[in-house]
C-alpha cells in the first residue's frame, strides 16, 4: 500500500535528521535538503543530485514539498504583485509581494479566513475556515521568493489573512524556518507578526528568544472606540494589551509598532491623536505606523464609513503625534488598484464564485 506522504516543510531540522537517522542516512543530508529546497528552490526530490538516487526515491515516497497552487495574479501600477493561492483542500489563502526601493517584502496568511471580525477588515468577512499549517505558510513564502527571482525576497510579514498569534505554534515553526540559516535565511528584524492583540500570546512570544518584529493593529486608544472597531478589545482592553506589551519590551528590549488606520470621522481628530500619544508614551519602545483607510467594502464606503481623512487632516494627526514625543511613519498605501489591502483578493474571488 502506498505510504501517506506528508509535507516535508512541516519538518524542522531535527525532525529530518531523525528521519535520516531511521534510514541509518547521515544526519547533514538533511541541511542538504533544505539547501535544496530553500536555497536553490527545487522542489522536486529527483533533481537533488548530491543525494543517492535510493534516497531521492525514498524521500520521493515519503514526502510532498510544496503545498499550494497559483490560482490568480494581478499586478499594481506600484510593482505590487498579489496571488490567490489554491490550497489542497479547495480552499483560498492570498500572499502579496512588496516591492520598495530597497526591499522586496512577502506578505503572507496565517489562517483560511479569520475569527476576529475587525469591522475594518475584509478577512473576516467569509468567517473562519481553518489554520494553516507550517507547510502552507512556507510555501507562500517560497512561492513568493521564486516568483520575485530577480529581486531577492528581503522581509516577511504575517500581515495577510488571519490572525498569527490565533495559530501560534505553526507560525512560530515558520518563523524560525523562515529564519533559520539552513533554511530561507531571512534576519529575524526582517520578519514581522502583525496581531490583533492577544496578550497571553504576546507574553508567550517575549519568551521566545527571537528578534522578530512585532507589531499590533490598534486603530484607536479609547476602549469604547476600540471594541466597537475591534471585538478582541472587549476580552482584552487596553489596559491588559498594554500590560503585554510592557512585559514583552522588559524582557526582548525591542520596540513594537502600532498600527493605526486613520478612518474619516471616527479616530482622525485631534483628540484621538492625543489619547494615541498619552497611550504609547507609556511605553519604553513604540513607534506608530498611520495607515489611511482602504475601502474594502464598496457598501461601506457608500454609507460613507471607512474612508480616509483628507490630506490635511492626516498630517495634522501626524504633527500632534510627533509634536507629543511619539515616533510616527506614515505609510503609502500599496496595491489599492488590485484590491491588495487585506483579504480583498480573496473575499471578491468568493462574491464571483456565489
Ligand atoms: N490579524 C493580524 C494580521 C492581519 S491584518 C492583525 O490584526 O494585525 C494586517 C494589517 O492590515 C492590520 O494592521 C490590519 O488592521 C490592517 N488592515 C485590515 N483591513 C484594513 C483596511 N481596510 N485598510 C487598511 N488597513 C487594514
């Protein structure tokens, strides 16, 4: 009967030097075939050819190596590139590829859907499917690491669908496979977790010895406002989130970034700026990443909900943030044009196929 073959991506080192070992192999073949894979981008295991031929057959037997297949692409007037990618099961995921002066950076989905229902937010929209599984997430990123060949895949972050800290253990697999040497070799300041704030899981994280980025979607420093944008804050309101976040910079010494959607008429106001900089001036290291509106959902748009503030308005905002001590970027929406802002892609491919 033939065996079950199952995703060698799933594997860390040490799990495929003990397969190795079982086959009384020696135990570096197995930084070769990563090499192979992560290196080199050859993903299929007959054209490994500094393996023996008896092992490439067993391997061939024993394991799959990529998990997804390329359904859709479209390309941004900006170099943005966004993929609809196919899982096994039928289901959808979406990874964006970033391109900026000197960086390529990979955006990839953590979860098919999400379960927490940000009203700004398009992934929620078709409710939560399934995690993925480490397999998957490093084949978005191999796939985006071939698919920009010319020019290197340099950053990853966990920004596309769902939320990672929600399927901890496979993304902190991926991460540090994502990092590791021996595997896509990607500095641990280049790779990102972007979450919707789950402070049991941000402590974890400062536990874990990496220099990843972390960084955390707040659009609004009011709980009130908060929860009626993001229902997480109910559970877990600002006062605990910034608990987390205090413990996590006391043991990693690393800043986090926030994340702040400026939405017309809602926390664009002067006001809103200065609870934001009360808010973050009680951390040691933050910083604020302003991010104007990106209408997901054309009905909330007409209802006039969900756009971006003015020019001027966004830079008043700004100005008070910095004027109050706060460290700010703003940043330049990318993709709009192929509906590349969160869980877009993917939502509109499901209304068409309904
Ligand atoms: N669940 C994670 C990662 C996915 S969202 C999180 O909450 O961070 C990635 C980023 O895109 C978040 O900062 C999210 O708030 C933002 N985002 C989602 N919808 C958006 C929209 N319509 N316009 C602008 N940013 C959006």
């Amino acid at each position: 009967m033939p065996v079950q073959r199952r995703s060698i991506l799933g594997l860390d080192l040490l799990q495929l030097e003990e397969f190795l070992i079982g086959l009384k192999q020696p135990k570096y073949r197995a930084r070769q075939i990563f090499s192979w894979i992560y290196q080199k981008q050859v993903r299929d295991f007959s054209l490994m050819t500094d393996l023996s031929g008896e092992l490439r057959k067993i391997l061939q037997e024993n394991f799959t190596c990529f998990d997804l297949l390329a359904e859709k692409e479209s390309k941004s007037e900006d170099g943005t590139e966004k993929f609809l990618l196919k899982l096994y099961d039928a289901n959808f995921v979406e990874a964006v590829s970033i391109p900026a002066v000197e960086r390529t950076t990979g955006c990839i989905s953590s979860q098919v859907g999400c379960k927490f229902a940000c009203k700004f937010c398009a992934s929620g929209a078709l409710g939560f499917k399934r995690d993925l599984s480490v397999g998957e997430m490093l084949s978005e990123a191999l796939f985006l690491k071939s698919h920009c060949a010319k020019r290197e895949l340099t950053h990853i972050v966990f920004m596309g669908t769902g939320e990672p800290l929600d399927n901890y253990d496979n993304v902190l697999k991926a991460v540090r496979m994502i990092n590791a040497p021996y595997g896509m070799n990607i500095g641990a300041r280049r790779i990102t977790i972007s979450t919707c704030g789950i402070p049991p899981a941000i402590r974890k994280l400062a536990q874990e010895g990496l220099q990843i980025e972390l960084s955390i979607s707040l659009h609004a420093a009011d709980d009130k406002k908060r929860s009626s944008l993001m229902p997480i804050n109910k559970k877990y309101p600002l006062a605990d989130l910034f608990s987390a976040c205090k413990e996590y910079i006391e043991k990693t010494n690393r800043q986090i970034t926030f994340e702040y959607i400026l939405i017309k008429g809602l926390n664009s106001d002067l006001q809103s700026a200065l609870n934001l900089s009360k808010i973050l001036n009680t951390l040691k290291l933050a910083k604020v990443n302003l991010i104007p509106a990106n209408p997901v959902d054309p009905a909330l748009a007409r209802k006039g909900w969900m756009e971006p503030p003015n020019k001027l308005e966004i830079l008043m905002f700004k100005d008070k943030l910095i004027k109050s001590g706060v460290n700010v970027t703003l940043r330049r929406p990318r993709g709009a044009d192929i509906e590349a802002a969160c869980g877009q892609l993917r939502l509109r491919h499901a209304q068409k196929e309904e």
